[in-house]
C-alpha cells in the first residue's frame, strides 16, 4: 500500500516589494530555478512566498529562501548562478556571512562556499605548500588566484606568480597557428579569466607591466628560486614526476606555495607518470605542507555539474571492480 506524504502549507515574507523583484529575477529568470529545485508547488503573491509540499521539502526551501532573500536584500540584483549555487551551500550548512577573502572588480564578496572550501581556505592560511585535488568546479584555482591577490594587497608578498603545464588535451601544440607564446597562451587563459575577474582587467595589465604579477608555462620555472611570493600551478596532475619535483623546489624564503589539480584529468602520454599523484603518497605528513581533498559536493558550478562528476564516478568504479 502506498502511503502518502503530508503535504504542509508554509508562507515566507518578503521585506518589500524590491527585494521581491531583485529575488525573482529579469523575467522571473530566478523564480524558475526555484520551481525547478522544489518538489512541491510555490507560487508568489505581492511580496509573499507560499509553498505546498512536504515538511522537508519545505524546510529545505525555507533555508534556501533565506539565504536568497538575505543577499537580495543586500545586493542590486542576484543571477541565476547564486541562485542555482543556494541549493548547494544551504545543503552544506556552511557559514554564509564569513568575512570575505577578497571583493571582486565588480564589488562582488569571495567566500568559500561549502565546508571543504572552508577548509582549503585555511590550511592556505596555516601552511607554505598547500595540494588542493579535486574535481572541475570546486573553486581550487579561483579561491586560490583570491587568496593570492589578498595577500599581494596586504604586503604579505611582493609578486603573485602563476602557471600551469603546457599539456595537449588531445590536441598537438605544433599544429596551432602563431609563435611560442601565441601557442601556450591558450593553456594560461583560465588564470587570466580569474584574474580579471577578481582585479579587473586596467589593473592586471598594469601589475604584469611591472612584473608584480606573472603568468607562464610551467617550463619558465626552471632555474628560479621564488621569495617573497604568492606561486600557483594549476593542473598540476599534467605535470610529470620530475617537473614537479622541479617546482616544488623553487619554493624561497616568505613565499608561499599552492598546486591544484584534478586526477581525474591527466592528459599526460600514457607512458609518463603524473607528478601530482606521485607527491600526494610522498610528502603526506610534512610540517606546513597540506593536502585538501575536495569532492562534487564542494562543486559550485551550475548543479547538473555535480550529477556528471557522480556519473563518471560511478561509471570508474565499475569498471574498477571488473578489471
């Protein structure tokens, strides 16, 4: 016998009429990811929110709502990328009103935005050499590029230096068009996405005009030994055995170090060994060196990204458990 669920009525009330319409969106654009993400009915009268559903169902609404509202209260508009996110950091029970790492160019607040960001956040805080692995969208390489700039404004560092390894992803260098720089330039894009957006376009050609702020191939590295600075690699896992032990040792004095990368996602020939799992078993347990761990749940991308990386998982598993 089928039993049913008892469905509650639950009202949220709205402040006023324009947190109302910065709530629901341009063209209702965010109340729609809310009728989507609930599983009951909700429907919108003047400036309240009633819902029909089940009492868990609606408590999980409530909390999002809550945080919604807080923000629209706060912000002149909220996108349908915080509102898709809501149901992620609600879930995790993070603390929403921490003090931001860094405001953006546009005046947007970075925080961390789940328990295991938090936690990478700190252990940055607390260590020289931090390994953040884990899958696309957990915010590895932009909290990272925030604590960077944060550090760089608070004088704790004279220059932010960032690369990453110029790795095929099934694709040859030699066949793009342009000199060196024109080739690797497309490998080095998402740093220089993070940074304009965290600093704003005028200000980083400005830093990297007077050598505040750099960004290179992994290959440009070589030789260096790096004080007094902020030095991120980013996917790290398409580094060989030897190019991260080259890195790691460029490490100077008052510098500070973070290497992010997905195991997942190793491009590398199938002959070459990734640098990145290969550091994971041998530097465990060394004073200020620590490896963070994240996982979908700390993705805050749009959420179907979270059901892919379960998907794949499962599917890897699988084929594990038959080999």
């Amino acid at each position: 016998m089928k039993v049913l669920t008892e469905q509650i009525h639950r009202v949220v009330s709205v402040n006023d009429i324009n947190t109302m319409k910065i709530l629901m969106g341009p063209a209702d654009s965010n109340w729609r990811i809310l009728e989507k993400n609930f599983r009951g009915r909700i429907m919108s009268r003047g400036s309240e929110i009633h819902m029909m559903g089940a009492k868990e169902d609606i408590e999980r609404m409530e909390e999002v709502l809550a945080y919604l509202i807080a923000k629209a209260e706060k912000q002149q508009e909220l996108s349908e990328q915080e509102t898709s996110v809501a149901f992620l950091t609600t879930n995790q029970k993070t603390e929403y009103e921490a003090d931001p790492i860094q405001i953006t160019a546009r005046g947007k607040a970075i925080r961390p935005k789940t328990p295991g960001q938090q936690r990478y956040v700190e252990a940055i805080k607390e260590n020289e050499v931090v390994f953040a692995i884990g899958p696309a969208g957990t915010g590895k390489t932009y909290l990272a590029m925030a604590m960077a700039v944060a550090a760089l404004k608070r004088k704790e560092v004279d220059h932010l230096i960032l690369c990453r390894p110029a790795v095929e992803a099934g694709e040859n260098l030699g066949f793009l068009p342009g000199d060196l720089q024109d080739k690797v330039d497309p490998y080095l894009r998402p740093l220089y996405d993070a940074l304009y957006d965290i600093l704003g376009a005028e200000v980083v050609k400005r830093y990297m005009e007077k050598g505040i702020i750099e960004v290179a191939p992994l290959a440009y590295m070589r030789g260096r030994t790096l004080n007094d600075a902020f030095i991120i690699l980013d996917e790290a896992q398409n580094t060989t055995k030897e190019q991260m032990k080259m890195f790691i040792t460029r490490l100077g004095f008052g510098s500070k170090m973070v290497i992010t990368g997905d195991l997942t996602q190793i491009d590398l020939p199938k002959d070459k060994y990734s640098g990145l799992m290969h550091v994971a078993k041998l530097l465990v347990g060394i004073p200020s060196i620590e490896f963070v761990y994240l996982t979908e749940k700390d993705v805050v991308r749009n959420p179907l990204v979270q059901k892919i990386i379960l998907a794949y998982e499962k599917l890897e598993n699988s084929l594990d458990s038959e080999s």
